[in-house]
C-alpha cells in the first residue's frame, strides 16, 4: 500500500470513528408518547425530488417507504418519506383516486407534534394561539397550503392560508392520484433540526372525494386530536451526512482509480500505435536507403560504361586515321610506279 492508500485509509477510519461517537452519544432519539411499533427513520436525500406531482423512476428510490393503505380500501397507497438539510419531503402514491382536479376534494393531511423542540412528547404543548403544532391541510390546483394550530385541549387556531415553507404538487398523469410535498423545516411551522436527527410526532392521512373514503392512513388508528396516538419521525442527521460523504469520497476514489485507469490504457495504446508506426517508418527508411544504394551501383555502372565507350570510340576513330593515312601512302607509291 503507498503512502496515498495509507493516507486515505485512515482518513475513512477516523470519520468513521467521528460517525460511531456521534451516533452514540448525539442522536439517540426519543420515543416518549409514540404510538408502539409505528416509526418512520427519514433516509438522507441526495438528490431533492422535483415537486410535480408526478413519481418519476429513481426519484424517491433513497426515501423510507410503507403500505398505509387504509383498512377496507382495494389497492395499495404507497408512503415516501425522506429528507435533506433544509426540507422534509414526502409523497403519496394512491392507486385508488383518478381524479386530481382542484374541485375534486382530493386532500392530504399532514399532523405533527414537535414540541417541545426536537422531540415527541404526546400532547399539544401550546395553551393558547398561535401554536407551533398542528397540521397542513394540502389540497389540488392552486389552492393554497393550510396550516391550523392545535393547542392543549385539541381546541384549533384560525387557520393560516397560505402558510409559508409549504410547496405541494399533486397530478393524475400517472393514472392515478400522486402528491409530493416539500416542507421547509426552518420557514414553515413545523421546525425540527436536521444536524441532530431530531424526531417528532407525525400523522398522515390521504382522502379520496370520489369515494368519500380515507384512502390511506399512517399510524392506523390515529385520531388527530390525541399526539400520543401519532408515529414517530425521526429525521436523517449529522452521522448520515457523513455516511453519504463517505459514500461520495469513496465514488470519486473510485471514479479517479478508473480515470486514471483508463488514462494509462489510452496512453499505453498510443505509445504502442506509435512504437508500430516509428517501426513502420524505421522500415520505409530502410527501403528507402536500399533503393538509394541501388540508385548510386546503377549510377556507378552508367559512369563505367560510358567511360569504357569514350575509349572505345577514340581507339576507332584512330585505327580510321591510321587506315586512312595507309590509303594515302599506298596511293602516293601507286602514283609514282605509273610515272
């Protein structure tokens, strides 16, 4: 292992040290005045759902997912709950309802008990207006967000429409009806700290016009009035943060590792390409030097041959001057007999 490795490694190891003090020490979370067995442990979303109304492929794969399809009613309502720094986010799949239009009735009801902070006590701690716990009543179109106080004695407050931190969408396109909600937990009503993984009271309910039924309904048998009778919702925290920067460093590890990879094998094949191409030229070279040998032997033989020829030519031309100058001496000797 080289130094980088070692460094990494005990890099993870101490966050996960970090992670191990911090879960056992700071985020051990509350379950006084719950309603036995019903809890909700909100996964980290690392990636924020678009708010569309519409449950797209992938989207809510990280959330935490139940059946609270009420008793009596056909087919399944699905629960998705998950949150990230700053919002919770929810969502309803209601395979009952087709109709999604704003005077269809369609509702669903969010209740909470998060008082005092961070915690789940069971009762309504406020004794007068405004209050801090209540429910949002969200409904299709572009009605508003509603936010109604409860305080101790289930008495309500007026009801404040719109309430700020609320964004809802809810659609049919799927068929059916789908909600997705995004509750601001440091603008809206409900606060609660997601750096300490705070739990609260929690209580849902989806209601079908059409039918005049509640379609769904976490915890089952919850009344609205009685916090005690509510689930528990307890948030992701600082040590899931960590958990998915952990997840993330060890991605980019990976996704360098294979960067880097894929670099040496690009560069290895190029520098084997040019290794064949250098070799290729070596030979073209060679060739080529052949060739240029050959041309010089030819060019040596031409020079050999027409110097042999010039010789030759010269030799014939003097045996004609000799022959000539014997024809001339017979003919001279010829002339002087006749005479």
């Amino acid at each position: 292992m080289n130094m980088i490795s070692k460094k990494f490694a005990l890099q993870k190891l101490s966050m996960l040290t970090l992670i191990l003090m911090i879960s056992s020490v700071c985020l051990v979370a509350s379950t006084e005045g719950h309603a036995p067995g019903f809890a909700i442990y909100s996964p980290w979303a690392t990636t924020a759902p678009t708010i569309d109304g519409t449950i797209t492929v992938g989207e809510w794969e990280n959330a935490w997912t139940a059946d609270i399809t009420n008793t009596g009613i056909l087919s399944n309502v699905t629960l998705y709950v998950m949150n990230d720094a700053r919002y919770l986010y929810i969502a309803v799949d209601d395979k009952n309802d087709t109709t999604c239009l704003p005077d269809s009735g369609a509702q669903l009801g969010i209740y909470f008990d998060d008082e005092p902070a961070g915690a789940h006590d069971g009762a309504w701690t406020y004794t007068e207006c405004p209050s801090g716990e209540g429910n949002f009543w969200l409904n299709p179109g572009t009605s508003p967000p509603e936010f109604s106080g409860i305080i101790q004695g289930a008495d309500r407050c007026s009801v404040v429409s719109p309430v700020s931190g609320v964004l809802k969408e809810f659609s049919n396109a799927s068929g059916h009806v789908q909600y997705e909600v995004a509750i601001d937990l440091d603008e809206s009503p409900l606060k609660a700290d997601t750096l300490k993984g705070d739990t609260f009271g929690f209580r849902i309910y989806v209601y079908n016009q059409d039918e005049g039924k509640f379609d769904g309904y976490w915890p089952l048998g919850a009344s609205w009035s009685d916090p005690s009778t509510y689930g528990n919702l307890t948030l992701s925290g600082l040590h899931e943060r960590l958990d998915a920067l952990l997840t993330d460093i060890e991605t980019l590890k990976n996704d360098i590792e294979g960067v880097s990879a894929t670099i040496a094998n690009v560069l290895e094949e190029t520098l084997s390409s040019m290794e064949s191409d250098v070799d290729a030229i070596n030979t073209k070279i060679a060739s080529m030097n052949g060739t240029l040998g050959t041309m010089e032997s030819d060019v040596e033989t031409i020079k050999d041959q027409t110097a042999l020829g010039a010789f030759n030519w010269n030799m014939i031309t003097m045996i004609f001057a000799l022959i000539a100058a014997i024809c001339s001496i017979a003919s001279l000797i010829l002339s002087r007999k006749k005479t």
